[in-house]
C-alpha cells in the first residue's frame, strides 16, 4: 500500500494558520477607517514613524518600513497630496527628501494613534494576564528571528 502525503500550495501548520486568521480577521492588509480617517497599513506606520522621529529621508523611512524605496516615494507623494507631509531636497544632499509631517499630518498622527491605543486596550483586556505575557514573549522571539532572516527575492 502507498500511502502520499498531500501538500497545500501554503504552509499549513497550526502557527501559519493562526498568522494567517489574524491578517485576515485583523483586516491588516486593507486600509481601514481610524478616528474616521481612512488609511492604509503603510501609511499608519509612516505617520508613526514621522511622529517619533519628526524627520526622516525617504531612505531612513523605506528602512524603517521594511518597504522599497520607490514604494516609499509613492507612499510620500500619496501622503503630500492628502496634505500629511513635506518633502524638501536635503540642503546637504540634493539627491535626498527629507520627510516631515505638517499640522494636519500630526494631527492624523495623534488621531490614529488614539484610534489604536483604544482598540489595543479592548483586545487586550479579554486576555489573561498569562495569555498576555505568552504572548509578547512570542511575538518578541517572532519578531528577532524576522530581523535576522531576508525573504526570497530581495
């Protein structure tokens, strides 16, 4: 008797399972509304980002985002029209952006961030204290392996 075994075209397992339900009902991949604004996942992390650091280049931006350069720069433009952010030419190096937020980008900033910090308030108050700890342990141990490791392709 042979007996195969089947493949799924994905991994399958009990963790990649669970990583892929709370991407998918996180909605993390899609723009949501925050404090009543729309915005995507890239640009919640560039106001975070911005936020803390006031200023940044488009490079220190990319590499803070995990994002490509010229990702980034649609990313910019997107969040200049929406009227969030200023890019001017670096005075010492011409060939950079620098990025900052403006009064309105700020303020999204602080909204979204509200936004957040409240819903991650309700989520994790329906977990234990040691369902809690397990699970920043977790995430901490996922988030330093990801660190170390470049994904197929770049």
């Amino acid at each position: 008797m042979h007996h195969t075994t089947q493949r799924t075209a994905f991994p399958d397992d009990g963790l990649s399972r669970l990583l892929q339900l709370l991407v998918r009902t996180g909605r993390l991949l899609e723009p949501r509304e925050y404090g009543g604004l729309r915005v995507s996942p890239s640009e919640v992390f560039a106001l975070g980002e911005l936020a803390d650091a006031g200023t940044l280049s488009q490079q220190e931006l990319a590499a803070r985002l995990g994002l490509e350069k010229s990702t980034v720069s649609r990313l910019a433009a997107g969040m200049e029209r929406r009227g969030w952010l200023s890019r001017d030419r670096d005075p010492a190096n011409r060939r950079l952006y620098r990025l900052r937020l403006t009064g309105d980008g700020l303020a999204a900033a602080h909204q979204v961030g509200a936004d957040l910090r409240a819903v991650h308030a309700g989520l994790f108050a329906g977990l234990t204290e040691t369902e809690r700890e397990g699970l920043a342990l977790g995430l901490a141990g996922l988030a330093r392996v990801l660190a170390g490791h470049v994904p197929h392709g770049r």
